[in-house]
C-alpha cells in the first residue's frame, strides 16, 4: 500500500476578520475579511478610492483598525507590541519615500533599514549589513547608484532603491505600494520581471503588492483580492478570480482579460 505524502498547513501571515477604517464620516474600509498565508504571492485591485492603500497601512501596523480584529504575522493588534511586528514587515509606499532624506546616500537609505530606522545619524554598521545592502541593489538592478544622494535620482530609481530598503531587514512579510508607478515602460518590463524572480526564490517573503494594472502583475504571484468600495468583492487564485466579469464589476465598466504566458492584461470593450 502506498502511502500519500501529507502537504503540512501554511500558517496565516494575515487574518483580518471584520475590519473596518472611517475616516473623517467615511468607510474606506467596510467590513474586509481576508486571510493570507504562508507562501501566498497577493495583488490588490481596485477603483481609486477602494482601500487599497489603507489596506496596506493596517497591515503595516502603520494604523488601527476602526473595527473589527487583525493579526499580523502571529500577533494580534491591541495584544501586542508593534514595535516588535514592524522589524518583520519589509513596506514600500509613498509615505515612507517622503521620509527618505534626499541628500543621503543611496547605501544609507538602504541600510539604514536594517535598524528600522529613516536617516543615518552615529550608528556604525558591520560589513555584512552593508554587503547585504549592495547585494540588494544589484537584485533591483541599481548597483551602481550606491553612492549618489536619493534626492538625484528618477522615480523609477528611487522605486527600486525603496524595494531593496524593505528587502533589508529580510522580512517575513512584504508590502508593495505601486512599485511600478511612474516607470517608462522599459523599466517598468524590467522591474516586474525581478519582482517575479524575487517572489519565486527559495527564501521569499510572503508578499502583497497593490496595483492598478493586470500589466504589472509579475510571474510568480499566485492570488488576487479584489476591492470595490472598501469590501472584498473577489478573492482567490489569479486565474480563479481575474475574469471579465469580475474586473467589469469591480472597475464599473466593460472589461475584457487577456493572458500572455504568465502575465496578464485587461482591455476596455467597445
């Protein structure tokens, strides 16, 4: 008789269950229960104004929900200290690159990373840590900006310099705000090509990256959530859940999907 392999269960990274964000009278977030876990590649989708953004700053620890529970990585909001959750979240977004000081080195914006901090002040840093962080730029493809100051470089650079920033601390989880915003297309082929790489290694972070476009999704990533007014209004495996009449309702027009290989593209139908 043979006996079957057992496949071991994958933890969940993220649990939320009933959440919910208002903000100054308005529901950014209406509700959401969602369950990532271990392993799991996600992509959020949705209408400007659907949360997407908020969602990613809950599970960053950067806010509170208004209701409803959240657990992140292991440990609950409101039973557990923060400042021991966010060392193991890796977080690209607007917000954070605002901080980022401009006239600081490319290396020191990245490793600066390491201690969880903005803005290199006396601390001293071993060789590892800094060969960590030239490593990481050459994954992103920007090895030879190191030393330039953060405030000369395109968007595009400074997307990629961010990436390798959230890379450092070696996250367990890791968060991606639009990290192809802003990017020609050549850059944008490019990044989303070591993206895919980046989710598919042996020792990848369980990832969740927001996006506005089927086009930016890179090889690799394996589900979806798709957000319509601050609700889930879809979420499972890509090709489960990206099909026209989703995308069509949750973006209210007429949508169709296409896939080329592992990418994936979506068109407005006359």
């Amino acid at each position: 008789m043979t006996q079957q392999a057992v496949t071991p269960e994958r933890h969940a990274v993220v649990r939320l269950d009933g959440v919910s964000v208002l903000r100054g009278g308005l529901r950014i977030l209406d509700g959401l229960s969602w369950q990532v876990r271990e392993g799991e590649q996600w992509i959020i989708l949705g209408q400007n104004g659907a949360g997407k953004t908020t969602l990613l700053e809950v599970l960053s620890t950067g806010i509170y929900p208004t209701t409803g529970t959240v657990e992140i990585l292991g440990a609950r909001r409101g039973h557990s200290d923060v400042f021991d959750i966010r060392p193991r979240i890796g977080l690209t977004s607007a917000a954070l690159a605002d901080r980022l000081p401009h006239p600081e080195r490319v290396i020191d914006v990245v490793v600066t990373a390491a201690y969880g901090i903005v803005g290199r002040w006396r601390e001293t840093y071993d060789p590892d840590d800094l060969a960590r962080a030239h490593a990481l730029l050459a994954q992103l493809g920007v090895a030879h900006l190191a030393a330039r100051l953060f405030g000369t470089l395109s968007e595009g650079e400074r997307k990629r310099v961010q990436i390798a920033r959230a890379l450092m601390p070696d996250p367990e989880l890791l968060l991606l705000d639009e990290p192809a915003a802003g990017v020609d297309l050549g850059g944008r082929e490019d990044l989303v090509g070591r993206l895919g790489r980046m989710v598919t290694g042996d020792w990848a972070p369980t990832s969740v990256m927001v996006t506005h476009h089927l086009e930016e999704i890179p090889a690799g990533y394996t589900h979806v959530l798709l957000l319509r007014a601050g609700r889930a209004f879809a979420a499972g495996p890509l090709a489960d859940v990206l099909t026209p009449a989703n995308l069509s309702q949750t973006f209210g027009v007429p949508l169709g999907v296409y896939r080329y290989g592992d990418r994936w593209g979506a068109r407005l139908l006359s």
